[in-house]
C-alpha cells in the first residue's frame, strides 16, 4: 500500500522496536523532521548485542544516514560502562530540496548524522545523570577530498 511504512520482520518489537518508534526517537532529538526514514534504536541495540559482546569493538557503518548506529553504540556505552567505538560513513549527499532537513538548514545528509551524534551524546549523559567526562560521547568528522 501506497504510504504506509514497512513493518519489522522481526517478531519481538519490545527488544527491537519499530519504525514508527524510531521516527518517534528522532523527533524528540531534532524536532526539525529532518529525516524520513530512521532504524530504532532498539534494533541497532539488538543487532550490535547479537554481533559482539566486546564491550570495546569497534562498530562500522558505511551507511550511516542519520546515524543511529553511533546512537546505539553510546547508549550501550552508558549502560554498561563499554567503550565501544563507531565510525560512520555518510556521503554529503543534499536532501531534497522540499525536505524537513532542506527547511531546516541542512545542507548535507552528513551535517544530519553529525547533530545526531551531538544531540544523542548530550542527551544520554543528561538521562543517565553521567557528567560529560564520564561518558565519551565525542567525534571526529572527515571529509573525502574530491577524487
């Protein structure tokens, strides 16, 4: 059907959660609606338990959109004391122009996974009553020179 968001193969929705939930997540985060089709936290949660159980791996994602992997990632930080790393891969790929991200100033798909990453990492350290320098929530961005 024309419209309606796909529903999660995955059967438990309270360990993985749902597609309407993330979008949920993300507004609260960045209320600009900025993009259209976050994964829940929940699931990278799951998915990253069910890959490693190192709490200092080292997790990659070469499709980072709006970069909820790095959300996962520090959120399994806080909760367990891990020191887990991300590395995020977003091309600068322009949203539409017509887009909430467009409205909101975003120039790039990239400018939105790195709020993301600020917005989560600050918001984390405040629910878990964390000061900033007991939870690395930190980044560094590169950009690919033109080839």
């Amino acid at each position: 059907m024309e419209g309606l968001p796909p529903s999660s193969l995955w059967i438990d929705l309270e360990r993985t959660g749902h597609n309407r939930q993330a979008k949920y997540e993300l507004m609260k985060l960045m209320p600009e609606d900025v993009f259209d089709t976050p994964k829940p936290v929940k699931l990278l949660k799951y998915i990253l338990q069910l890959a490693s159980s190192d709490p200092e791996a080292t997790i990659l994602d070469f499709f980072a959109g709006s970069s909820t992997t790095a959300h996962a990632v520090m959120q399994m930080n806080a909760e367990d004391g891990g020191r887990r790393r991300f590395i995020m891969v977003q091309l600068d790929e322009k949203p539409d122009p017509k887009s909430g991200a467009a409205k909101a100033g975003f120039d790039t798909i990239a400018e939105i996974s790195r709020e993301r990453i600020r917005r989560a990492g600050a918001r984390i350290i405040e629910d878990a009553g964390l000061a900033a320098h007991q939870l690395d929530v930190g980044f560094r961005s590169f950009k690919v020179d033109t080839t």
